[in-house]
C-alpha cells in the first residue's frame, strides 16, 4: 500500500509535467494523429459520444501520451532492483540483493493498484474530466493488472527462489517499457517529409517486433512450463492447476 501512495502521489505530477512539455515540443502537434490512432484502439470513440462529447481531443492525446511515458519510466523503475538477483541467482545473492528484488515486485504491484483504482474511477465516474472508455479499462484492469494483483504476493510467499520467476518478472516490465517507449518516439518521427525518420520508424517496428518475438517466445514458454514443472515435482497442486488454466 506504501508503494501505491507513492505511485498516487508521483504519477500524476510526472504526467502533468511531461503534458506541459508537450505543448511546447515542435513535434507534438505531429504525433496527435497516430496518439489518437492508438487511442482508437483502445475503445476510444472516432465521433462524439455522451461520454466524449468532444471526441477525442488534443487535451485527451496528450494526457495518454504523457501518461504512456510516465508508466514506461515506472515499469523500468519496478524492474531495476530486480536485475541484480536475475544476474547473480537467488542462492548467491546477498541479504540486501534478494530484498531489492522483492521491494521491485512489491513495487510494480502498488503500481498496478494505482492504476486499477483510478482507471476504475476514470471508467465509471459520471462527468470525469478525463474518461475512459469501458473497452479500455477491461484490456488494461481485467485483463492486464491482474496478473500482478492475483500473482505477485504468492509467488513471494511460495516461488521467490525460482529463476523463472525472476526471468519472467524482470523481462515483462523491461519488454513493455522498451516498447511503449519506442512507440513513444516513434510518433515524433516526421515520416511523410524525411526518409531518414521514415527508416528509422521501421527500424523501431522491428525493434518491437523482435523484442515481442523474443519475449513472448524465447523466454516465456520456457520459464512458464518450467516453472510449472516445478510445482508438479513439489505437488503444489493448487498452483499446479492454476498455472495449467492460465496458460
């Protein structure tokens, strides 16, 4: 709960501050289009509605802009002292070590609780100066946070020692931050006018792909089906079975 104050409190200014910047930058009014393009996505109306009677507008654009960057920077925050234990293994780490690993998942769990709670209120209260659609909240709360919510203090408790746990846990919040970032950058690419920006934005693409590729794929299966492997040689049969059913 200490680590979702902080995030309550840090977050928003954060966000406020990159906004501000933003109507400065000479590229912003570049990246609005593909800003609401990925907003689109996302549940977020292309006319007026009830709820966005103005559509989406650029105040809108850049509050989930300058929002993406301010998770971005959290996630990597969370993963940081997590990289320690990943490099070194649970058993030739020191004290301080394996606390710092344990301080960076409860932290990306206050994280998540930040976030849920003001996402919740965000979808659900009544003239919000800054709505979101119940699309988005499902994708992001039901779907997303959930993980954390549901995963994190047991796997503390039961698996802390484990190497996919940490695999996993590290490469999940360094994958997303990377490539929400790159994404970031790459709507302030003037793509129409600079072949140069033009290559470079495909070269971010693949970037993304590879690191989705790579993560998803080289990495999770494996930690996934080993770290349930484990549990059967240890009959832990209720984590058994929900890691069966998750996957």
């Amino acid at each position: 709960l200490l680590f979702a104050i902080f995030w309550t409190v840090s977050l928003p200014l954060a966000e406020k501050k990159i906004a501000l910047k933003l109507t400065d930058a000479a590229w912003w009014p570049g990246a609005v289009s593909p800003t609401k393009s990925m907003m689109y996505n996302f549940g977020y109306p292309k006319e007026p509605t009830k709820r966005f009677p103005d559509g989406v507008t650029e105040s809108l654009a850049r509050d989930f802009y300058s929002g993406t960057i301010s998770i971005c920077v959290a996630h990597a925050l969370c993963a940081t002292p997590m990289v320690p234990v990943l490099i070194r293994g649970w058993e030739d780490s020191s004290d301080f070590i394996k606390v710092s690993f344990v301080l960076g998942t409860l932290a990306d769990l206050g994280f998540d609780i930040y976030d849920a709670v003001q996402l919740s209120i965000r979808a659900f209260a009544k003239n919000h100066s800054k709505p979101i659609p119940i699309e988005f909240w499902v994708i992001l709360v039901c779907m997303h946070h959930t993980t954390a919510l549901l995963l994190v203090m047991p796997l503390n408790l039961h698996y802390v020692h484990r190497f996919e746990y940490h695999q996993t846990a590290v490469s999940l919040l360094y994958a997303a931050s990377a490539c929400y970032l790159a994404g970031a950058y790459k709507f302030t690419l003037n793509v129409y006018d600079k072949r140069k920006d033009f290559v470079l934005y495909k070269i971010i693409v693949l970037f993304q792909l590879a690191v989705l590729l790579y993560t998803r794929i080289y990495l999770w299966f494996p930690a996934a089906f080993g770290l349930r492997a484990h549990m059967k040689e240890q009959n832990d049969t209720t984590f058994f079975y929900g890691a069966t059913v998750s996957k």
